[in-house]
C-alpha cells in the first residue's frame, strides 16, 4: 500500500485563535488561582465576630462602572469588626467577586445575604487585621478549569502543528 505525506495547514485566523485562547487560558488560571490561594489563606486566619453595618443596592452605570444612568444592579456591603480592642471597618465581603482581589461592589444578592444588623463571622489578617472578608467558600473552579482546557488547546495545537506532516493512505 502506497503512502502519501499530506502537510498539515495552518491558516493564521486559526493560528491567531488558538495565541488568544492561549493567553486568555493564562490570565483565567493567574486570577483564578490567585484567588483560590487568597481563599485558601484567608480561611486559616483568625475568626472575630462582626456586624454589617450597612447593605445597599444601586444601579450602576455598566459601561463606567461609575453611579449614573443606572444600568446594573450591585450591592455595597460594609461591616465592623474589632481585634484585641481595636475596631475596623471593611467591604471585603468576598475574594471570589474580584478577579484576583477583592471586589467592593457585588451581585444585589449579597445586600440579602447580608442585611444590615446582622453578625457575621469576620476572617481578619493576623499580621495586618484591617485585611479581612467574610466570605471564604467562594473559589472559582469553574474559571480556573476553562484556563486548564484553554491551556491545553493551546499546546496541544502547538505539539500538533510542530509533529510536520502526516502519514496517510494512498487515495
């Protein structure tokens, strides 16, 4: 049986497509896996009682992100804590909002979960208890699995493109 060497073709659309999903899949694990690991460190620290001092939804501007022709719905939370006698006050209810941080604004749910009044359980800093957030359980496994397969698109295409040609029967 006679074989024929078919050459792999590469279209730069293609090739650009999968650079992007490349990157994307890079900045999707950074931010992910830094808030993952900011999560992971936050529920090791020291747990002090709190209260929130205030819940509120607004409507955002979704283009600027600053308050005006109201577009989007957030929710601000702030709440109080003390640690050995000192009293702090903060909007970090959640690393998971943030990409990569700490994000002050939220989804309107969270002036529900959080209603004004109500205790929490503040995870504070040891070194520095004006960092704190309320909410630990929140990672971003989901983001953090699409830059794994992003990845591996990309280098699986890059193996791909650098194995030449292929072997293939004689038509």
């Amino acid at each position: 049986m006679a074989t024929v060497r078919m050459t792999r073709y590469c279209g730069t659309l293609q090739s650009t497509g999968i650079f992007f999903a490349g990157l994307i899949g890079v900045a999707l694990l950074i931010f992910s896996g830094h808030t993952i690991y900011r999560n992971w460190i936050a529920r090791q620290w020291p747990l002090t009682e709190g209260c929130i001092t205030s819940a509120r939804t607004f409507l955002q501007d979704a283009s600027t992100g600053k308050p005006g022709n109201a577009k989007v719905a957030r929710a601000e939370v702030r709440f109080s804590y003390a640690v050995d006698g000192k009293q702090y006050q903060s909007s970090n209810v959640s690393y998971h909002r943030g990409i990569g941080g700490t994000n002050q604004v939220y989804d309107p749910s969270y002036a529900v979960t959080y209603p004004a009044g109500s205790l929490v359980k503040v995870a504070y800093n040891p070194l520095q208890p004006s960092e704190s957030v309320i909410d630990t359980s929140q990672d971003p496994y989901i983001r953090f699995s699409a830059g794994v397969i992003l990845l591996l698109m990309f280098f699986g295409y890059q193996i791909w493109l650098r194995s030449g040609s292929v072997v293939g029967p004689a038509t």
